[in-house]
C-alpha cells in the first residue's frame, strides 16, 4: 500500500470513528433526556452490549469482514502488517469485552434497588465538551 493511500484510509477512518462516537453521544444525551436511567439500568445495557460484542468477536474469528467497508479494508492492512500478533490483540481484546461485560453485570447487581439517576447534564457545557472533543 502506497504511503498516499494509507494516509487517505486513516483519515477515513478517524472520521469515521469520530462520527460514530459523536451520533452515539448525540443518542446518549437524547436518551438520557427523555427517560429516566437509573445505574442498574445504565450498567445492564452497557454488560449487555459488552457481551455481545465479546461473543460475536469470538465467533467471527479472523475474519476481517464488517459491514463498513473502511474498516474492513483496515482491518486487512492491520492483519497483513501485524501478523501473529493481529491475532494476540484482538483474542485478548474479545476477552477483555468479556471480563468488562461480567463487571458490569456485577454493578447491575450491587446498583438494582438504586433509584439515582444515571446523569444530570448541563447539555450546554456537555455540547461544548463533545464539539471540542
């Protein structure tokens, strides 16, 4: 791959990433402002979407195939680049979401009779934090 190229396809991919993590935000504050989220139920979807994640990793293996084709083409320069420890790092990745998915089942668990809501967000300050972030 052609120095070019790379420098294009990482900058596809943090835009990207930035987007998605800015569409989930927006969708967080949104969520957060129309329903009233306790811990419990903050920490259940979170363990719930950490596992999923987890056993869907372990499942798809090595594969390199995802649905948004920037992230498929870097996953393949990743796997050609890296080799044996493109492996390494996603298994204990896959892993980790599983560890983090338990904890978070735990902290459901300890948090089920509370009844604090998850956030209190000052949506200006918090605007200006995601728009600098």
């Amino acid at each position: 791959m052609q120095p070019n190229e790379l420098r294009i396809m990482r900058r596809k991919q943090v835009a990207l990433t930035n987007g998605l993590i800015l569409i989930a935000m927006i969708t967080l504050f949104i969520i957060i402002k129309v329903f009233t989220i306790t811990f419990a139920h903050f920490f259940l979807v979170l363990g719930v979407l950490m596992f999923i994640q987890g056993v869907f990793g372990f499942i798809k293996g090595d594969s390199t195939k995802s649905i948004i084709p920037i992230i498929e083409q870097v996953a393949i320069y990743e796997k050609q680049k890296m080799g044996s420890e493109w492996y390494k790092q996603r298994k204990v990745g896959f892993i980790w979401n599983l560890i983090l998915s338990g904890l978070m089942f735990l902290q459901f668990y300890w948090n089920q009779n509370s009844t604090d809501p998850v956030f209190l967000i000052d949506f200006v300050f918090m605007s200006i934090i995601v728009f600098f972030s």
